[in-house]
C-alpha cells in the first residue's frame, strides 16, 4: 500500500513539471534557431559590405542581390519551418556618390522570426538585426 502512494507522488510531480521542461527545451531550440537566423543575416551583410567596399559605385540594387545570394542559409531554415518575415536591407551611405574611398559604409539587415514558445501564447515575431561597416578602398569612386 506505501509503494503504490509513492508511485501516484511520483507521477504527479512529472504532471507538474512536465509543461515546465516541455518550455525549457522549446526556448532552447528558439535560441538556436535565432542565433542562426542571425549567423546567416550577419554572412550577407558581410558580403554586401565587402561588395561596396571593393565597388563603390555600385547600385543599391546590385548590394541587395549580392547580400541576397549569400543568404541560402535563410532558405534551409525556412524549409525546416523557422517563419522568417520580409528582409530589410539598408546601406549608408545609400548614394555612390557619396562612397569615397577610406570612408566607411554600413550594410545593414533586418528580418522578424517568430518563435514556437511565443507563438503557442499568441506573442510576437522577435525582430533579428545584423549590420557590418566595412571601409571603401582606398584609390575607388
């Protein structure tokens, strides 16, 4: 008769703490998938920066595509189900014109990723930002 109330104590413990694991392990695999929805945003803007690094001329549509074709990570995370919103782009300064060489120019992207544990409680996409500054060589116009 003591082993079988200690068996009904035991499961009701796991009850209890069943939903609290369930959301540790779900906040951990949103971590990860964060952290690579951002790795794969910080790849391209790397290679839209070095794009306008070397050719400061360069049209903003032409820094888009370039950054864009680094970004076949975002792709494979949107296969495995990660709900990425529209990426933004942004470089400063946006106009060739003003691109000299040794000044900086800044690429910038930004996307929303909803996430599993703020889904299940009708919460928001979290907005994922990355940005790299790169110099203009020197000698370009």
């Amino acid at each position: 008769m003591h082993r079988q109330r200690e068996r009904g104590q035991a499961v009701a413990e796991f009850a209890i703490l069943l939903p609290v694991l369930a959301l540790i392990v779900l906040g951990c695999l949103d971590l990860g998938r964060v952290f690579s929805v951002w790795l794969a945003l910080s790849n391209g803007t790397r290679e839209g920066a070095d794009y306008v690094a070397a050719n400061p001329t360069a049209r903003w549509e032409d820094v888009e595509a370039h950054a864009l074709a680094d970004l076949g990570d975002l792709e494979r995370l949107e296969r495995q189900g990660v709900l990425l919103g529209p990426i933004d782009f942004d470089i400063d300064p946006d106009t060739a014109d003003e691109r000299i060489g040794g000044q900086p120019v800044t690429v910038t992207a930004q996307c929303s990723v909803t996430l599993v544990t703020t889904y299940l409680f009708k919460g928001q996409p979290v907005a994922i930002k990355a940005s790299t500054q790169m110099a203009v060589l020197p000698g370009k116009k």
